[in-house]
C-alpha cells in the first residue's frame, strides 16, 4: 500500500491483551503473509522529536523498537487513515479580504 514516500498510515487497533485502543503511525502496510485474516504493518513512526516527552509515545517506541513487522488480525482493526507526512494549508485562490461588508437592517426595523 505504500505509494508515496510521504504518505503515511494510522492504524488504530484493539490490543489483544486487554482490549485497549492503540494507534500506531506507519509508513508501510501491506498484505500479511500469515493469510488473508492478517494485515503487516511496518515502518513505524514515532514522535519524539518535540521539546514535549509524551509518555505514550516514548512507551509504544520501546515496545516496538525490534519489531520489523506486526501482524494484526483484521478482527482487531477499527480503521486505518491513509495521509500525507506534510499537511497542506488551506489556499485561496480569489482573496477576498479587501470586501466592504454593509450593515443591514432586520426586516420591519424602523429607520431612524
């Protein structure tokens, strides 16, 4: 499934160990070779590149630092988000920020 080099993937799966919600970042995600129940993901993405430590992230960094590949059965999977490492901002092509906006009466308002 990887198509572009910053294209990147949250996964958000139940832990089979007790049920917990767990997203994982990932820049690979193909189909498993355990069969077809089963989804690989690698390439993991973690960020602890922030002034911030988010003990989470520092957490799910150590338990995944020797895996090359997990297997997740499809059962455990809630949804899997397909976006692009770098956000594109919002652009206009018309700026319209140069418009006069008149006042307006409410109707049957009496005009003094």
């Amino acid at each position: 499934m990887g198509r572009d080099k910053n294209t990147c993937y949250y996964i958000n799966y139940r832990d089979p160990k007790d049920a917990s919600l767990v997203t994982l970042k990932a820049k690979t995600i193909e189909d498993s070779s355990l069969g077809l129940s089963f989804v690989a993901i690698s390439d993991f993405v973690f960020e602890t590149d922030s002034i911030l430590v988010n003990p989470e992230e520092e957490a799910k960094k150590l338990q995944f630092e020797d895996v090359k590949t997990l297997h997740l059965s499809i059962y455990s999977i809630v949804s899997i988000a397909e976006v692009g490492e770098h956000k594109k901002k919002l652009e206009f092509k018309n700026d319209k920020s140069n418009l006069f906006v008149l006042k307006s009466d409410p109707a049957g308002a009496p005009n003094n």
